[in-house]
C-alpha cells in the first residue's frame, strides 16, 4: 500500500492504517529502536506507542515522507525510553558512546537560545550532510542518527571494521571544521 494511501486510512480513523503501517514500517520502526534500546520487548513497546502518536497526530498532520515521520517518533521514543532507563546509571550503550563521539564538534551549554542555536545547528549539519558522497553520507547517519554499531555498519558496507571507523572520525573532524568555519563551535 502507498504511503498516501495509509495517511488516508489514518485521517479517516480506519484502524487498518495500524496493520498496514506495521506491515510497511514495522521492521523499520523496530530496526532504529533495537538499535537504540537493545531490548526486543522494550523496543516493540516504542514501536506500538509509535503507531498511536501516529494515530493521535494524523488528524492536524499529513505527512509527506510517512517513513521519515514514523522513523522520527520511533527515535524519539526509543531515546526517552533509554534516558529514563539509564537516568541512575549514566553511561554505556551505542547512544551513549554516539554522543561521546560527537562532543568534540558540536556546540555545549544551555540557556534561553538554545533551541534558537540547536536549529540553527541542525541546518548547519543538513547542508554538511548534503555535501558529502552518498556513502559517507550513508555511514555517518546510520551511526548517529541510527545508532547502528560500527562493525554492523562496516558489514552493510562491504568495509571492514577500522576503514568504517577511520571514515567516522574523518567526517567528524570535517564536521567539526565545517561548524567552526560558520561561527557554531
């Protein structure tokens, strides 16, 4: 079924819209949960409190890129969920060490700008994205924006393990170049 066709299903509160977008996403939702939370249970519980904010949402959205929508609920979930479960014990975990990872070339601190920064940041970071080669593209998003581990990325890539994280740190550093060349970092 067409994306168009199950926004439709969920404007008209047709439960089938559930089944059909399960059937659709279902393994993609469940795919950037697992990577996430690295519990089945807990990440089928993301996927099912996905398809009701998709449910509850429908009817002042429409969106146009269905699995880009549901894929960002799902992510969204999944890291509360993470954040919630690790609030005691910091540390460990693909999102912890992500974030790790990307703390030399992303902006810190808080205050009342913030969210003004961190879209900014965001557009920054899309057209830096937008410059590199599909692959390289391809890998950094699957590891920070999926959360997939290095050596599952480095086996869909066809690359082994050290030339994966070798590219990583490569597209970090150009990162970290590219938002201190327009005043970010």
């Amino acid at each position: 079924m067409l994306d168009g066709e199950i926004v439709e299903l969920y404007w008209q509160r047709d439960e089938e819209a559930i089944s059909q977008t399960d059937i659709k996403y279902g393994g993609y939702c469940r795919s950037i949960s697992n990577n996430i939370l690295r519990d089945a249970g807990e990440s089928e519980e993301c996927v099912n409190d996905t398809y009701l904010r998709a449910w509850n949402s429908m009817p002042t959205e429409r969106p146009e890129r269905l699995g880009a929508f549901l894929g960002k609920i799902v992510r969204n979930l999944s890291l509360s969920r993470l954040r919630h479960r690790t609030a005691d014990k910091r540390g460990g975990g693909e999102y912890a060490l992500c974030l790790e990872e990307l703390a030399g070339c992303t902006p810190g601190g808080q205050g009342p700008e913030r969210e003004l920064e961190l879209r900014e940041l965001t557009e920054h970071i899309d057209k830096f994205l937008a410059r590199l080669k599909k692959q390289e593209r391809d890998i950094f998003v699957s590891r920070y924006w999926y959360m997939v581990p290095v050596d599952k990325i480095a086996e869909r890539a066809g690359f082994s393990y050290s030339k994966t994280a070798s590219m990583l740190h490569r597209t970090r550093l150009k990162l970290g170049l590219y938002l201190r060349k327009e005043g970010l970092l």
